[in-house]
C-alpha cells in the first residue's frame, strides 16, 4: 500500500504553493517523496514553504511567478528542469476571489479574476504540458476547482465562472492528452476560510454553508491531501483522468 502512494522521484511544480492550501498540498508531496518547486506572486511565502519542504529531507525551488504570464511559467519550467531535471506533477492552485455584487464588477475586475483563476490554468497547462507530453515523458496535471464551478455560489459571481472553465480545461485535456502519458484531474474543495474568502464568510454566510454541510463544518487544509497525493500517483490513479473530485464534506449532495 506505502508503494501505491510514494512519490519518491517525482518532481512536482505547485503553482500557488505559498498559499495556506497550495502551501498544504505542497508539504503533502514532499511527505510522499516529492520535490517541489513553488511558484508564486509572493516570493517571500514561495521561500518560507521551500524552506518548510527542505526541513522535510527534500529538495525545493522558490520561484517568484505571475500564473498569468506566460514568459514567467516558461522560465519557472526551464528553472525546474535545469535545476531539478524533469518534472512530472502540476498542481494549478493560483486564485483570487470577490463578493462584488454583479452590477458593480469592473472590467478591470473581471479580467484580473479570470486571469488568475482560469487563464493560469491555460497557460501553465500549454507551457507544462508541452513538456509532459513528449514521448517517454507523461504526468499528472491536479487543476484546484471550486464548489461554485457549478452550480454557482451566490456573491461570486466572477470566480464561479473562472471555475466552470476550469473544469472544462481539466476534461478536455483528459480526452486530448489519455495516450499522451498525460492525466488531468481537477479537485473541488467545499469551504476552506483561507485569506481570499474570509472577508467573504459573514456570520450570515457562514450559517448558510452549515446548513448545506452534512458535516456541519469547515474543511482543514489538509484534508485535501490525501486526493492530492492520490492524484499524483501514476500507481494509485493509474486509470483515473477527466475525473472532478470532490471534497466538500457532502456540500454538493444537499439539496434541502
């Protein structure tokens, strides 16, 4: 069983691992084996998790990276691989959130949104996943989705697109790249209050989330580590791509 899930080898490239949630995905790869490169907007995060990661027994790469650009993806790509030698996990975590209520979203809003939340996940699929797909190459390409991906939650209303999209990526390049040595998956966390939503959860708000929880509470970090790390798996997963994996507590089985 230790076999199915060891991840010894392996490099993987978090995108948005100095956030609390990418950040926890990220220690979880490397208790599995893994080398981890963090890349993120927040070099000094990006840092304190390398560090974190190092103290584990394992090698890792801080890299200051806008998700959004592509030329910063392609030179994170190129330090990893010059400096770790291959890469075979991605895990597409960066995002950004707003309760803007619709008839006072900018543009401006919009499009920074879906940059972060949806146009990452393109770019960083195009840039990693022109490397995976190589012969001989392969991987596990982990896109972090969203209970609002649909159907979509109220006040957010511009990040429940971006996360539709994201599903639709994730599937699409399941079907594209099967025979390539490609997976891609996607996992829908329920409510974990990280810094992007917790301006969000008023005691209003959070008594709604209660109600629709079968659980009746919040998610912990870290419980999105062992879908991480099955994921990652070419053992444990071995046949599972276009898969949307929920872990939400039961958020999205309720009904009334």
């Amino acid at each position: 069983m230790h076999d199915l899930f060891d991840l010894s080898g392996k490099v993987a490239a978090v995108i948005g691992g100095g956030g609390v949630l990418a950040g926890e995905m990220a220690l979880g790869l490397a208790a599995a084996g893994a080398d981890v490169a963090i890349l993120d907007f927040n070099e000094a995060a990006a840092q304190q998790k390398a560090a974190q990661i190092e103290a584990m027994g394992r090698r890792a790469l801080a890299i200051r990276a806008d998700a959004a650009c592509r030329s910063d993806l392609q030179a994170a790509l190129d330090r990893i691989l010059r400096e770790l030698g291959h890469v075979e996990i991605l895990i597409n975590a960066a995002g950004i959130n707003s309760g803007t209520p619709f008839f006072e979203i900018t543009e401006d809003e919009w499009q920074r949104i879906l940059d972060v939340d949806l146009k990452s996940v393109f770019l960083a699929c195009q840039v990693f996943g022109a490397w995976m797909t190589q012969p001989g190459r392969g991987g596990s390409i982990i896109n972090i989705s969203s209970a609002s991906s649909g159907p979509p939650l109220s006040k957010v209303f511009t990040y429940s697109i971006a996360k539709a999209g994201v599903n639709q990526i994730t599937q699409f390049l399941a079907r594209e790249w099967a025979q390539k040595g490609v997976r891609v998956n996607a996992i829908v966390p329920g409510f974990f209050p990280a810094e992007q939503n917790r301006k969000l959860l008023t005691e209003e708000r959070v008594a709604d989330i209660m109600r629709h929880t079968p659980m009746g509470r919040f998610g912990e970090p870290r419980e999105l580590v062992g879908a991480v790390v099955y994921l990652a798996s070419e053992k444990a997963s071995s046949f599972v791509t276009g898969a949307i994996l929920r872990v939400d507590g039961g958020f999205l089985s309720m009904t009334i």
